[in-house]
C-alpha cells in the first residue's frame, strides 16, 4: 500500500478548460446518444476515463492535460450526465446500463484488438466493475489494466460515513441515507445564496480542506447535471448497490486503487475491500482529502495513472 499527502491548492486548479478535443459519435444500445471526446494524439496509446455522479467528463481536466501529451485520452459523459441524452423511461437507469454504455464506448472508439487503461472514479468505477461482472470475455479484449478511484462495490448506505448514530440505530441510519442520496440527486440547483446546500454538495464530494475552487467546480457540475439525470442514478445506485457486492474475480488485469481518508460517499473501507478482493491488485493507494481526488489530488492521482500505464505497457510492448 503506497500514501500519498501532499496536494495542490490555489493557482494549480485547471479543470475549467479542456484542450482541444475530437467529438466521437456513440450510441448506447437502447439508443441514448453518449457524448464522447478523444483528446491527444491519434496514434498514441488509449486511456479511458469514466466520471462519477453529477459530474461530466470535465471533472477529469487535470487528468486529461496531463496524459493527453503522450496518450491518446477517450472521455465520456455518462446517460444523464453532461452533453449525453437523457433516457426517456424512468428505468433507463442501472448497471447493466453502466456496463453496456462503458462497452459501447470502448467498441466505438477502440480500434479491433487494441486494449486500453480504463480508469473510474465514484460512479465510472462502478460502471468499470459491472462491466467486469457483466463481460468478462471483454475485459482481456479491451483492457489492459484499471484504476478505480474513490468508488465501491456495494453497501453503498451502510459504508455512508455521513450521519454517524449509534450501533443500535444503524438501519434507520441506512434508510436516512438512503432518503438524503435520493433527494440529493433529484434536488433543484444550488443556488449561489443557498449556503446550506452548497455546503451538503460539499461536504458529501470533497474533503475539508479542499480548494474553494474545487468546490465551487463541483457546484457547478451538480448545476449543469439534469435533474432528471441525477434523480435516476440515486435511485439506480441506492436500489442495486446494497448487501450484494459486484462481483469482481472477472477483473483479471492488473488494478490500480485509490482511496481517500476524508471521502464519506465512498469511504476508506469501501477501497479497502476492493483492494481485498481485487484478483489481480497492482497497487492500492490512500490519499488524504474528500471523495474528488481526481480534483482535490490531481498531482498524486496523475502520478499513479502514469505509473500504471508505464507498468503495462513496460510488461507487453506491443500492446496497442
């Protein structure tokens, strides 16, 4: 297990511009258009990035910038998320929606036989792991290795380190959870003067000592998320993500994990136990700030992404 502790703060937030990117037209398999950029150059060796809940695949600025000078950078919005169509029926949201959206994505912009880094954080690590589970003939065919950031595989209201009670009242907690998840994710905008909000935006996606200009990003990514978007994966992630966890012994390539002290959406424990039970575990990683460590870590974050594409590509040379 490796830690990492120091960030950046101020001047070094840069997630709101992207660099020039080339749009790719991807459909989903019930027709949902998702909204698909590649960034860096053509030829250069494929990374695939997945975002969490209301958020978009600006989220991954940081990330983006940086491996883009050498890779070829594939980022999507989720179904209800960004510049993506929002599904018309209310039950157009679930995880096999996730895994079937991710292989849409990677059919689409991968070309035959050629394998990439996938790497998730919160929501796009689940959609990693329900592909997993749900292709696992895909996973040695498009992927060389996965990294999965402040996520989990289920207990998602029982590992909510949000409303601390007593042991004894532990499933009221979980059914207050999963009310607080459901109107959080269906709620209007925050609005600027609406401080009680922000802050519960805040408190729930970054940690305490984050750069105002992370949370004031994050504000707004929850503000340009539809509504009915954001409704639909609190519901889908509170009704599938309970007692059963994804199954994860379909994830046979190496998988990186990183997971931070101060996240209470996805806490420690959650990354704990995917590094427990990841069958082929490259490193795991704790770094210290609130859920967005893609934001709030950029620096550490990046530096293990290039670890991990180093590390694969060093063992297979003539991986795609």
């Amino acid at each position: 297990m490796a830690r990492g502790g120091t960030g950046v703060r101020g001047g070094g937030f840069a997630a709101q511009g992207l660099p020039p990117g080339r749009f790719v037209d991807v459909r989903s398999v019930d027709g949902v258009r998702l909204h698909t950029e590649v960034f860096g150059p053509e030829d250069g060796y494929p990374i695939v990035l997945a975002h969490g809940i209301t958020c978009a695949l600006r989220v991954w600025a940081h990330q983006i910038a940086e491996l883009a000078k050498r890779h070829r950078v594939i980022a999507f919005d989720h179904r209800g998320h960004g510049r993506s169509g929002v599904p018309r029926r209310r039950d157009g949201y679930s995880l096999e929606h996730l895994a079937a959206d991710l292989d849409v994505v990677l059919e689409t912009t991968l070309a035959p036989g050629e394998r990439a880094v996938l790497a998730g954080h919160s929501m796009g690590g689940i959609a990693i792991t329900s592909w997993a589970e749900r292709h696992p003939h895909r996973v040695t065919e498009r992927a060389d290795a996965v990294a999965l950031i402040n996520t989990t595989t289920g207990d998602l209201l029982r590992n909510l380190n949000f409303l601390p009670v007593p042991a004894q009242f532990s499933e009221a907690r979980i059914r207050a959870a999963g009310t607080l998840l459901r109107t959080f994710g269906g709620a209007p905008l925050v609005r600027v003067a609406d401080r009680p909000s922000r802050r519960l935006v805040s408190a729930i996606a970054v940690g305490r000592d984050a750069d105002p200009a992370v949370t004031e990003f994050v504000v707004e990514l929850f503000n340009t998320t539809p509504p009915a978007g954001r409704g639909g994966w609190a519901r889908a992630l509170v009704e599938h993500l309970g007692p059963r966890h994804i199954g994860l012994k379909n994830l046979s390539v190496p998988t990186l994990v990183i997971g931070s002290t101060q996240d209470r959406l996805s806490p420690m424990a959650s990354s704990r136990r995917i590094a427990a039970t990841a069958p082929n575990l490259a490193r795991f990683v704790e770094l210290d700030g609130g859920h967005c460590a893609i934001l709030e870590r950029p620096v550490e974050v990046n530096e293990q992404l290039h670890w991990l594409i180093d590390s694969v590509r060093q063992q297979d040379p003539a991986s795609s």
